[in-house]
C-alpha cells in the first residue's frame, strides 16, 4: 500500500527573519515558506499535513497582538495562495480532503483549518492538552491562536497518546517509536519534541520508492542538520518549548538522513529544500509565489 501514495508539497504564505535568529551570521533576511504537503492515499484519499496561513489566519493579523505578530515576522499571506485554492491545481475540492494531520497549532500550520469542513484532524494529545490548559498569557507566548480552530474541531479530532506507540519499521530506523496512521504501513507518524509541545512529524514512503520525513519546525533551515547546535538564547526563549529536546531530535533527524542515502528530511519552512524537491519533482508541488508580496499587504490591510 505504501507505495502507491503519492506526495505534493506546498506553501501558502510565508514569513521572513534575521539569519542570526537561527546562529547564522549576519546577512540579508531568509524567506521561510509557510509549508504544507498534500499526501493522495488509494484507498483514504487526500490528507493534509498542515496548512499553513489562510482565511482565518489573514482577518486574526488585521489587528491587535495577531497585528503585531505579523510585523515582526514579515508574516505574508494571500487568498490566491490558500490551500484551498492550491488544491483545485490538482482537482482537489477542499471539501474532499478526508483528513488533516496537525503538526502543532502555530497559525503558520493551522491558519486555513476553516476551509476543509469535512476533515478529521489528528494531532498529539500532548499538544492539544497543553493548548486547552495554557491562561490566555500562556497562548500568547506559546503563539497559539485559538480563533483559529473550526468552531467542531474537538468533535472531529482523534488525539495520538503513548499507549498507541510502537516500535517502526526498518525503513525508518533510527527514528524510533511512532504511530502508523491507517494500519496499513503508508503513513507513520513521529514525534518531533522541542519547537513545540507535543509537536508531530509524518514518515512517507513514496510511490517513486523514496523515504520522506515532514519534520515540521523540527529545524527551519537545512543546514541546521549539519549543525546541530543550540539556538540563541531570545529564539529559545521565544520559539521554543524545550531546547534540549529541539537538539535530541535534530540530532535522531540528522543520524536518519545520514544512515539513509537518498532520503528525504523536509522542514515546513525551508525554501532550498522547496527548490530542491521541485528540481527533483517539478509536478509535486503546489505554490503560485508571484505578486504574493503585494496581494497579501493589499489583502490584510483591506479585509
């Protein structure tokens, strides 16, 4: 079954930071893609792996604390750019997307939610415990934007615990335990401590035979698995919920890539991945960047 799924990845807005964020060196300010990935399964359809910015997300930044989050990350995001829209490039109606898997609730990865109203979801109970307890201070900081959330979202969620865990198989060794989605061996979720609570990335295996881990903000830039080395103090503070943990598993990523030639690790937000799987699968991607800049600064501004 596994290797008849096939694998789009997509980008529905984006942001922008200073490179020292990351521990690089001073330079000109990095794009960060608001990644998704569209997976088409033969038997359970298409699935979701995030969302990235959206509707939603777009009128929660026209005002307010969202206003100011938007500013300091150059956070962009146009409705010709909306999953929704991107999906109908595939002759996908956002009404026929059976199943979305949320990574964590930053609004960069749940902020088009509201357009698939007949989809499960399916996130971590960490996450979704963490996000029910957190004081309104608490979301603040955590940047968890609960007006994002479909007004049924509880009803239509099923939360992955570590009573379902189980030990993967060979292809993804070294990434340890995880959860396979449908039973079926196609899909194999993994948790991705440290960015946020209870964060979850998706193991793939192809239908041209490749192993692709979705890692989330496991890490944010490709060079980051060469690295392996602790953030700065303000971005641990802000963007991170457990540093030590964000280290362990960018270390598990990189000993997978290493110990699996040709295999795919793909943070939600790098471009030079993007361009590399696009080089590499020019029809498996779904993105429309141009005039994005101006359509979204139009758009956020004028509702």
């Amino acid at each position: 079954m596994s290797g008849e799924v096939a694998l789009t990845l997509a980008a529905s807005g984006h942001s922008c930071a200073d490179p020292r964020h990351l521990g690089f060196e001073a330079g000109p300010a990095m794009r960060f893609p608001a990644g998704w990935a569209l997976i088409e399964h033969p038997v359970q359809g298409a699935i979701l792996f995030d969302c990235g910015y959206g509707p939603s997300a777009r009128a929660a930044m026209r005002g307010g604390l969202r206003w100011i989050y938007r500013r300091a990350i150059h956070a962009c995001s146009s409705a010709h750019t909306d999953a929704g829209q991107l999906l109908r490039q595939r002759g996908i109606d956002a009404g026929q997307v059976r199943l979305v898997v949320i990574s964590h609730f930053h609004p960069d990865h749940i902020g088009g939610l509201d357009q698939f109203r007949r989809a499960r979801f399916v996130a971590h109970a960490d996450a979704w415990n963490h996000l029910r307890e957190l004081s309104w201070f608490g979301l603040l900081h955590a940047q968890i934007w609960k007006e994002l959330l479909p007004d049924d979202f509880a009803a239509r969620l099923q939360l992955l615990d570590e009573h379902g865990r189980r030990p993967l198989p060979v292809d993804w060794s070294g990434l340890g335990e995880g959860w396979d989605l449908f039973g079926d061996g196609s899909l194999h979720v993994v948790a991705l401590p440290g960015h946020a609570r209870g964060q979850i990335g998706l193991a793939v295996r192809t239908g041209d035979g490749e192993r692709v881990v979705l890692a989330a903000d496991a890490f944010w830039r490709r060079e980051q698995l060469d690295r392996e080395q602790a953030l700065p103090w303000l971005t641990q503070r802000l963007a991170m919920d457990d540093a030590a943990a964000y280290l362990d598993t960018v270390r598990r990523l990189a000993r997978f890539r290493d110990s699996h030639p040709g295999a795919w690790v793909i943070p939600s937000h790098c471009a030079d991945t993007l361009a590399a799987w696009r080089q590499r699968h020019p029809s498996a991607v779904l993105d429309q960047a141009t005039g994005e800049n101006d359509l979204a600064a139009q758009e956020i501004a004028t509702g």
